[in-house]
C-alpha cells in the first residue's frame, strides 16, 4: 500500500532536509513502540513514520517520488523494482542515530566524559541490562563497515611491469572520545560528543603499502581487506579499494597486453635495410629493418610487450616510419632522378 509522505510527516513539498528530519524525529518520540508497549496502532503509525522519512531522506528517493506520483514510485521505485519500505528493526535503529544527534538517549551505551562506556537505556532514560535491545530481542547484528574508495595514479611501465605504492588515506575511526556512541555525559547530562559532532566516527590519517601486480588497467580495483570504516555492533572494518588511473605514455599504446610504438628510420635504411634500436618497457632492444622496408611497416618482437601475473604475454609491435630527405643539393637531386629511371616503383600508375 502507498502514502503520502508529505501528509504523514505533515511537511510540504518546499521542506528541506532538517525540517524532514525536525517533523519524523516529533512524531517518532511520539509514537515509538517502546513508548507504546503493546500498542499496535502506535507501532504502525511508526512504521509509516519511518516509510515516509526514508523517502524524503534520502534526495534520489524524493526526486522520484515528486516525478512519478505515489503509485508509479511503488510500483518501480528507483531501479525498476518498486520502493520496499524499511524493516521495523531497521527503522527503529536508524531512528536511534538522528536522536543521538540530538543528544538524546535511545537504547544505546553511552560513553562518560573521559571516553569510557556508560550504561544502555530505553527510550525513557531508564537504564536496561546489558546485550538485550528494543522489546528484549538480541543485540543488532554486527554490521560491516563501510568500503572506501581511493584513486591512485600509475605511469603505462608502472602498472605493466608492476609496483609498490604507498599512499595516505583519510579513514573513518571510531571516536576515541565517545567510544563511538556519539554522545557524552558531562555534570548537565548527555550532550553531543564535542570531537566528533555526534557523527561518532573522526578521520585519521593512514600510511598504507600495497604491491600492484603486472599487468594492471585502468580502472581496475585492488582491496586491502579491513583497510574502510570502522563496523558497527562489533562488525568487521570495511575494505579499502585501490583504484588504477594509467597516465598517458608518450611512447607507447596499450592495447591488452600488446604495446605498440613508432620508429622513425631514414629513407636509405628503408631501403637498403640495416639495423635500429628502439624502446621497451625495460630498456632497448634492437630490431633488423629488412630491405625495402615501407612507411607503416611493422615488425613484432615477441614478449616485449606487457606481461601480467599469471596472464599471457604480450608483444611490442614497431610501426616504421619512413623519413625522407628535404633538403637536397643540385646533384642529389640529380642522382634521385637517376635512381628513379635505374629503380623505378612497381604497382603504381596514373590513377594513385
């Protein structure tokens, strides 16, 4: 069944994020279950409470339930797939985290003024044994943190051949000073823990060392396990994944593991044949021109190119390039003419 989250949280549809949030957080308290034990109705009027801000929460939601009208945003949603509401559990979780931004005090452990663990208390203040949580059922289950993102930048022979990077990345920890709760007690009662805001996570700078193995992509991810956020409810850290960026190489291109470049040679090595040298990833390798070369020739020399972990290898393809003499003497220019009548071009004719 569809509502109007706008008539359930009574907000119009000009109200921004904290009057959304001022509007759920006063009805919530109102008619959360542990408020109304027992209480059927209460516990489903919390329900469509915590439906309705879940959509005009989260902004991607909002949009499309402004565009499509109720009844089209359940039936798709977002994806295609239709809205599913949040469990009442969930709800009742998510709930705790906007009150605690607000310093009030909802079935959590409360950290004391020097950091260390307080108590859990029900939604009245009143303290409840430890490891049980709303209407006596277990603990939440611990819950994974959360998986970070960071872009790192590798030169083409970096990331073909390999290496070792170490980069400094801002993690999310949990708050030392509050334990993590969000909150604090000080002589007046509970306020907002003052270092971390009451987000209960700060940022700590981190050194961290990952070996990127031959043969990486741009684009391609590298997870250090444990490496994200911190968990929740004694929930394993999130992971942290490496993002490749391969810079522009002015020698080569990479296409798979082939690697393709350009040699410039002289009109006479073109055509007399002989010997050059041209780049690899690992230094210089030497390559014969064989007579009659053409401009845009190539040649293959085989296992130059990029060689990934426990992948095939690739090829380093040479494209010739044939550069022709410019400026010439009265008699190169006649010896070119001569050589012209002596060594005439085959397969050419009026119409090339």
């Amino acid at each position: 069944m569809s509502l109007d989250p706008y008539k359930v949280l009574g907000v119009d549809k000009s109200a921004g994020p904290e009057d959304v949030k001022k509007a759920y957080r006063k009805l919530a308290v109102q008619y959360h279950p542990d408020k109304n034990p027992g209480d059927k109705k209460a516990e489903e009027k919390f329900k469509e409470l915590s439906e309705a801000y879940d959509i005009l929460s989260d902004p991607a939601k909002k949009s499309a339930y402004d565009t499509m009208g109720s009844e089209t945003f359940y039936r798709q949603g977002t994806d295609g797939r239709g809205y599913t509401a949040p469990d009442l559990d969930a709800t009742v979780l998510n709930f705790k985290d906007i009150l605690r931004n607000f310093g009030v005090a909802l079935d959590f452990g409360f950290a004391n003024e020097d950091g260390g663990g307080g108590g859990d208390f029900d939604f009245m203040g009143k303290q409840r044994p430890r490891g049980r949580s709303f209407r006596g059922e277990p603990p939440p289950r611990p819950l994974k943190g959360q998986d970070l993102e960071y872009h790192i930048r590798l030169s083409l022979r970096d990331a073909a051949l390999g290496t070792k990077v170490t980069v400094s990345v801002d993690v999310p920890v949990a708050c030392p000073k509050c334990g993590g709760s969000g909150v604090v007690t000080s002589g007046s009662g509970l306020r907002s823990c003052p270092d971390c805001g009451g987000e209960r996570q700060v940022t700590r700078p981190q050194e961290l060392s990952a070996k990127i193995p031959a043969g990486a992509v741009d684009g391609q991810r590298h997870r250090l396990a444990g490496k994200g956020g911190p968990g929740e409810h004694g929930g394993p850290a999130g992971d942290l994944f490496l993002v490749v960026r391969v810079d522009h190489d002015p020698d080569f291109r990479r296409v798979k593991n082939d690697l393709f470049t350009e040699k410039r040679i002289s009109l006479y090595t073109a055509v007399l044949g002989g010997q050059a040298e041209v780049k690899s990833l690992t230094g210089r390798s030497s390559i014969k021109v064989p007579p009659g070369t053409q401009n845009g020739g190539r040649v293959r020399l085989k296992g130059k190119g990029v060689s990934p972990a426990g992948g095939k290898e690739g090829d380093l393809i040479v494209t010739f390039k044939v550069m022709l003499p410019v400026m010439l003497t009265d008699e190169a220019r006649d010896l070119f003419a001569r050589l012209s009548e002596l060594a005439p071009v085959e397969g050419l004719d009026s119409g090339d």
